[in-house]
C-alpha cells in the first residue's frame, strides 16, 4: 500500500492558535485521508470505539511510528486489548506533550519592575563620549598595522559607531556581529564574531594593496569596510533579541551600507532578511541559502530557532518561493514532506545528491543562471559554515559530511558577490569552542574576504561570475 499524504502550510497565528487550545495536531487531519486497515488487524479492532481507530488511521501515528505499515506491523501479534491499551498510550502521550494553559505559563513571569528590563539594546548616548565629527573610527596606532597586534576589528578594518558614521564615511560594507547562540541547543556560536576578528589573516590596514590572487583586485582598496560592532542580544532569550537585530540590521541597509553579518546561530536569518526587506521592500529580495540543513523545520513548541528561519520567513510573507535558493542540503533532513512543501512554495534547490550526479561546475552553473536570470535586483546570501564538509569546518553546532570543499565554496560565493546586487551577507553556525584548531575561523574568515572581493569586482565593472585573471591562468606554463 502506498502513501500519499500532504502537509499543508500553517500561517503562524494558526500554529499558534494550535498551541494555545492545546491540539495534538501535527497538520491539518482534513487534508490526510484515513488510511485503510488490513482485513485481520480491522477484525481485531472492530470492537473499540471509533475515535481510536481513527486516531490508528490518522497522521497523529508518526510521532510514534514512520508508516502506518510499521504500525499495523507492531499489532500483527497483539489482542484487541493490547492494541488498546497502546493506543490509549499514544493518545495520552500527545495528551501530556501538548500545551495547558492550567499548568504551562510561565512559572517565572519576567520581571517587568527591572529599570533595566531594556538595559541589553539600550543605545549608549553619544553625549557621554567625547565630541566627533561623524565618520570612521581608525583604533589601528601604527601605519601597517597587522594581525598580531592592536585592538581586533574585522579585517584590521575602521570601526564605525552609527548611521552617520556610515554616511559620512561613504562606507560600502559594514561587518557586524551578532553573538546570538540561544537559538540551538549547541551553545557556543556567541562567540563567532570574536573568532573572526582575532582570527584575521587577509587584508586590512597597512596590508590593503594585496589583491586576491584569483582576480587581482583588492577589495580594501575598491570598497570602504568597516567594522560597525557587535548587536547586543538578550543571551536568555531568542525571543527577546530578535526585534532589536531586525532593527540594526536595517539601520545599516538605510544607511545605504551592505550589512555584512557574523553570527551566531542560523535563527539570525529571520531577522536579519526582515531588516533588509523593510528597506527594499517584499518580494524584491531574493534569498541564496548554503547550508546542508534546509531549516523549514515546522514543528516544536517554540517557533523559531536555528532550524525553522526559513519556513517563518514564507509563513509571514518576506520572501516569495521563487526568489528563494538552496545549495547544499543532504544528510536525513528534510524528508518526503520536506521537499514536497518546497515544491508547493516553489523553491529551487540543489542538494548534494544533485551535484553528485551532476558534477559540480553543472550545479554551479545552474545556480548562477537561477540568480542571474530568474532572480530578483537584490540578494541575500545566507551562508550556514556546515554547507562545507567538517574536514573544512570542524567547529560548527551540526557539522554533516559529505559537503563542499572550500575549491567549490569560494569561486561561487565570489561569483555571486561580483555579478548580482548583493544587499546583505551573513556567516552563521561558527563555534570556536568545538574548533579543534583555527580552520574553522580561518576559512570562515575567506568565505568573507571572497564576498568582498566579488563586490570590489562588481564596483569596478567586473560581473563575470566566473572571471579569474588571465595573470594567474593564461601565463608561465611551459609549452
């Protein structure tokens, strides 16, 4: 017998709807039709009361079981009393993980009489520093100042403070972090942004005339970077954090500046795409998702974390399916129902399966295409480290293998940043608590710097996603 069943959507005050009353429901049950009971197991099962064997024939079964043949298969030696009793089981099971309102609230209210309630996002005034015109900050005391010595800013780059900052200072990147790790059960994804910043080893002050090898163009030569801070988060609630991140995020976007994103844990995408679509507005930003998780996770008590940005993103209506780009998915997730639910929205994806397959440079090429051509002006690129294999990227919350190697990861990213509207960046997932060493950091460290200098190319008229200079492929090989 085979199955055939669809998970529709659920807008998020319907979930929450769901939540509030309590209901066990997974889906809504309308939309599965009752699967039929073998002819012995309906005998057995003939004398219980109907909403039992509903509850048998239902989708309600797989928290408990992967099929319903699996089920039926449990039962095949059992009495009616025994089928009974584990079905009264079940029942009480979903009874006890559902939501009461009697027993559930919080036991602990925040304390709302806290004058520092607000204290974690409170701005400090610029009255209490000393008075300056607006523009970038240098912290940097010597002229060729380099990795091992100074104050730590992203790239050895100029610190900027404020909106008027970024203006006065024409600042074409911004790179700020977001220690946000309260979003995993894997705590240690805060410290992300510290490790990028001690872990510089491309450019920066005094080492800004060094093009990339690739391309021969210096993105600290073509682009005014600058180091605009850390996002403060609430380190005890997801929750709580998420508004303030949106609101920087699309402060620095208005100010004209790309946010440049250092997490953190993956539930940044949520705000961080937010805080760009409210300046370019819905359905004209377009999302590309690295990543081997496709994190439209839809179930769990809590309606965010770092496995559900994506399927929030689409339940409030931010970014349409066809503006949306997945590269990299494998592993056990998402199953059927998964990649149904990204066919209805209308995602495109491409796991590795594909590029196995395929061929590497076939993907690429398609996902270039996808963007190039199908795409909208602007894009978002969202960029989870555990895309990479582990051997690259040891130190991430939900390392899978099997996945790119930094050949493939770099020439497409700088691809991407030289031949389309980027309007955003972000690096997620970096843990260097459970980096064995500095790879980890290092090469989350290139990802950036190859953004960068697919942004200087696309500044100075290079849009070619594939263009590498001929200085470096075309000379000094011997006939």
């Amino acid at each position: 017998m085979t199955l055939a069943y669809r998970f529709k959507v659920l807008p998020l005050v319907v979930i929450a709807a769901l939540l509030l009353t309590g209901s066990r429901t997974f889906a809504q049950e309308e939309d599965f039709e009752p699967v039929d009971l073998p002819e012995s197991l309906a005998e057995k099962v003939a004398s219980l009361d109907q909403d039992k064997v509903d509850f048998m024939r239902g989708p309600r079964i797989f928290q408990f079981a992967g099929s319903h043949q699996r089920l039926f298969e449990r039962f095949r030696n059992k009495t009616t009393a025994e089928i009974e009793g584990y079905i009264d089981a079940m029942i009480r099971v979903q009874e006890l993980n559902a939501f009461n309102p009697e027993t559930d609230m919080a036991a602990i209210p925040l304390n709302t009489e806290d004058r520092g309630f607000n204290g974690w996002k409170t701005l400090r005034p610029t009255e209490f520093d000393t008075p300056r015109d607006a523009g970038p900050i240098n912290v940097n005391r010597y002229l060729r100042a380099g990795p091992k010595n100074g104050i730590p800013t992203f790239f050895n780059m100029p610190i900027a403070m404020t909106p008027e900052d970024l203006v006065a200072g024409d600042v074409d990147v911004a790179i700020m972090g977001v220690g946000l790790d309260t979003g995993t059960g894997y705590r240690g994804a805060a410290y992300g942004p510290r490790a990028l910043r001690t872990g510089t080893v491309y450019g920066g002050t005094g080492m800004s005339n060094l093009p990339h090898m690739h391309t021969m163009v210096s993105a600290f030569n073509e682009l005014t970077v600058v180091d605009y801070g850390d996002v403060n988060v609430d380190q005890l609630s997801l929750e709580r954090s998420l508004e303030h991140i949106r609101t920087m995020v699309r402060e620095v976007a208005a100010a004209g500046s790309i946010p440049m994103i250092v997490g953190g844990d993956h539930s940044l995408m949520y705000p961080d795409v937010a805080g760009i679509v409210d300046v370019y507005g819905v359905g004209n930003v377009g999302v590309i998702h690295f990543d081997a998780h496709y994190d439209a996770g839809d179930s769990g008590s809590h309606l965010l974390s770092h496995g559900q940005p994506v399927r929030r993103l689409f339940n409030e209506g931010l970014v349409p399916g066809k503006n949306f780009i997945q590269v990299g998915l494998r592993g056990s997730w998402p199953g059927r129902s998964g990649f149904e639910w990204m066919q209805q929205e209308g995602l495109r994806y491409h796991p590795m399966a594909e590029i196995e397959k395929n061929g590497w440079d076939a993907v690429k090429d398609r996902v270039f295409s996808e963007a190039l051509e199908d795409g909208p002006e602007h894009i978002f690129i969202s960029f989870d480290i555990d895309v990479l294999d582990p051997a690259y990227m040891p130190g991430t919350g939900t390392p899978e293998p099997g996945g790119l190697t930094t050949r493939e990861a770099f020439p497409i990213v700088r691809g991407l940043c030289a031949s389309k509207h980027i309007v955003g960046f972000e690096l997620v997932e970096l843990n260097p608590l459970v980096d064995p060493g500095y790879t980890t950091a290092q090469n989350s460290n290139r990802i950036l710097y190859e953004c960068l200098t697919g942004i200087a190319m696309r500044k100075l008229g290079i849009s070619d996603p594939n263009y590498l200079s001929p200085l470096t492929t075309e000379h000094g090989h011997d006939e």
